[in-house]
C-alpha cells in the first residue's frame, strides 16, 4: 500500500487499531480450545462450523472496507468472496449455507493465514486513511468489529451443538467453579408504571440499524417478574403434561411439538429418575435454580400461559434494562452457562429473554445503503426479538436498545424467559 503524503494522525485511530485487534483476538482465543477436526463439523443446517466463522467475519472486513478504502488491495483467495458470503446478495452468490460443514479446503491453517493478511491491511489502512474519508471509515470498522462480537456467541452456540450430537459429549473448556446454591430467590413482581416511553436508539453512539429510530410508543401498566425463569420451575411445568396437552400453546408450536417429539429443552436428557444437561462443559446434573436456557418462542409463550402471566413486550424490556446497570453473566465470566440469580434480581446476561414482539421495523426504519442494508432489514417478517444479552455476549457488545431475533422455533440459541403481567 503506498504511502500518503497527507496522513492525518490523531487518537482516534491509534484507539480503532486497539478495538479492532482486540476483537480478532478475542474470537481466536475461543477457537483455542478447539482440535483441528472440530474446526470442521456443521452438526445442524441453522450452525455453521468455527472455521467458517473465522473466515467470513475476516469477509467482512475485505468486502466492506478493505475493496472500497484500500486502494491497490489485493484479495487473499479469488473464491473466498463466493465461499465465505453468508447472505448478501449485492455483493454476488454465495456457497449454499447447508454445504458449509462439506468443505474440507481451505485448511484451518489457510484459513488464519486469511485472518492475518485481512489484519495487516487493515491496520495499514486505519494508519493511512485520508481524513475526508475517515468518519464513513470509522463507521463501516465499528460494524464489523460489532459483527464479529455477534459470531463470536455463535461460534459458542454451533461449537455446544456439535459438541451435543457427538455420543461422547465432549467439553469444550471445564466448568468455572460455581459460586452460588443452586438455589433462587422467591420471584418478586416489580409494578412497573406505564405512559410514554422512547423506545429504541437516539442518534448518538453505536447501534445497528434495526435500533433505530428512536421513537414515542404507548406503554401500559404491567408488572415484570424480578428473575428469569428457572429449570426447577419449567420442570413443574413438564410434570404437569405440559408437552402432552395442546391447552397453552399457539397451534404453530403445538404442530411442532408433535413432529418434532419435543418432550424438554435442547440439551436436556433423562437418566434414570434425573434431568441431565449439555453445557459447554459436557453433561452436568440439571441445577434446578438456573435459569431454564434453549427453550423456543413457543416454549416460552407456552409455559408463560401455564403460569398464568404472559411474555413481556420489547418496550417494556427496554425500559426495564435502561433503569439497569449494564451488568450481569456475560462471556467474561468465564462461566459459559446461566447463573443462578442473586438476592438483587437478574437483568442482564444469562439467556436472551423471549419478547412477545414480533421482529419488525421501527417506525421510519431505514435499511443502511448498498449491500450492507441486507444486515437486518431483509429479515423483519416471521421472527420474535429477544432482549437483554447471554452469558456468551460479550458485555461491550450490549446496550438496552439491542434487538436480537430468532425464528419462533429455534432452541439451539441461549435463551430464556422472564414472566410479564398486566397490572
């Protein structure tokens, strides 16, 4: 890359360099515990194996900034574009997702000397970038470095998959040290007042484009539950038929729950007279004060109807977590599983909570321009937003206005529900 007579160097990019190396580390540091076969397995067609990961959120930064900003860029591999694309189709086809897990080339070996030639230049590039170009720049790196957080949960969400179909239910890392009872505190429900709320992101700071605009919705009176859900309290709901009477769920999930003979969440499976479960630690006892995790929307929506209450809407999650500090179970714990929940409730962290809110847009929602407009537009029909983070997200990844969203079916997704009720 040649170099620029007119480099404006400021503090700015010395701090982009350091978020931006950061983050790439950080996705390779939970590849380390990985052997070089697991880099390959796609267990299930929603995941996509840890190798692919790596290669196309390093697509990410090549297409969006590397092809636009870095003059004279030389791509790594001519095919990689069509092998690591994931949907965008303004920049061209694509390999078919469900054929991910099929490709032996390029090695896991090839695939981070990928990463390391993507990282030279772009760190080259945040040094030398003209000024005039910079703030479009800034943008465009944030979102790929906020890309990246998001498949780095992913990549924990496919490896736990792939791990559970496997008969020796390996482990990924070993169980952190428990540091609580395995026993929750009462469930308390908290009067939340309702009336004009803002909901969403105002124009400062980052956000993804489904975040915005901020804009006024009506809030009712309601009451949120002061605590997830617990594995102990949907095991109540299991012994009660709760998979064996259609009476509390949507005529969609009580279909799915025929065909597909659901009978407990993802991951959990009977040993004699106990509830065992898959965690990123291999098979472990169900404890039955954690919160209940890879249950679906209509799981969710089910067993809130069995107690008698409802799911909460986005509006009054968001306004619930802005009264919040941003604090909880995230990825740097180190746990890697729900915790159970202390004296002072459970907000964020911990399991993604089911919203009753249909993942659609914001009034005067704008998509962003060109391909990078297919990031979150194009999948507002048909899917539920879930609030409030996991113990995979990475804390810096989140804010109260995020919206992450799931198909109504999906269990393979770290995620829970906390109970809502009319006032």
């Amino acid at each position: 890359m040649a170099q620029s007579p007119d480099i404006y160097v400021d503090p700015r990019r010395s701090d982009l360099q350091r978020r931006y190396c950061e983050t790439r580390r950080r996705t390779e540091a939970l590849c380390q515990p990985l052997a070089v076969d697991d880099y390959q397995i796609q267990s299930i067609v929603e995941t996509s194996p840890p190798k692919w990961h790596l290669a196309h959120v390093s697509w990410f930064f090549e297409t969006f900034v590397l092809r636009p900003f870095a003059g004279g860029y030389r791509p790594f591999h001519p095919r990689f574009e069509y092998l690591f694309n994931s949907y965008y189709y303004g920049v061209g086809q694509m390999h078919p997702r469900p054929q991910r897990g099929l490709l032996s080339r390029p090695t896991v070996e090839e695939v981070y000397a990928y990463r390391a030639h993507v990282d030279q230049w772009m760190l080259e590039l945040v040094d030398m970038l003209p000024e005039g170009d910079w703030p479009e720049l800034e943008r465009r790196v944030n979102l790929g470095l906020h890309h990246e957080q998001q498949h780095q949960e992913l990549l924990l969400m496919d490896i736990k998959q792939n791990f559970y179909v496997n008969p020796l239910c390996p482990a990924y890392a070993p169980a952190a040290p428990k540091a609580d009872s395995g026993s929750a505190p009462p469930m308390v429900w908290i009067d939340r007042p309702g009336g004009q709320f803002t909901l969403g992101q105002g124009p400062d700071g980052f956000a993804y484009d489904n975040e915005r605009p901020a804009h006024p919705v009506h809030v009712p009176d309601h009451r949120l539950a002061s605590r997830l859900v617990t594995n102990g309290e949907f095991l109540a709901f299991m012994d009660d038929g709760g998979y064996r009477s259609h009476e509390h769920w949507l005529s969609d999930g009580w279909a799915m729950v025929k065909r597909e003979r659901w009978q407990a969440p993802l991951y959990w499976e009977r040993d004699g007279g106990q509830w065992r479960q898959m965690g990123l630690s291999g098979m472990r006892a169900l404890d039955p004060g954690e919160p209940v995790c890879h249950v679906s929307y209509y799981e969710a929506d089910a067993y809130a109807r069995w107690a008698g209450a409802r799911l909460p809407s986005e509006a009054e999650l968001e306004g619930m977590l802005r009264e919040r500090p941003l604090q909880g179970n995230f990825v740097e714990s180190g746990r890697l599983h729900p915790a159970v929940a202390g004296e002072d409730g459970q907000w964020y962290g911990d399991v993604w909570e089911w919203s009753a809110s249909p993942y659609v847009p914001y009034p005067g929602f704008r998509p962003l321009s060109g391909a990078m407009g297919e990031y979150n537009g194009k999948f507002m029909c048909n899917q539920m937003v879930l609030r409030g983070g996991a113990c995979i997200t990475p804390a810096s990844h989140m804010r109260p206005s995020y919206r992450n969203f799931f198909y109504p079916h999906d269990r393979w997704a770290f995620a829970g529900l906390r109970l809502a009720e009319d006032a």
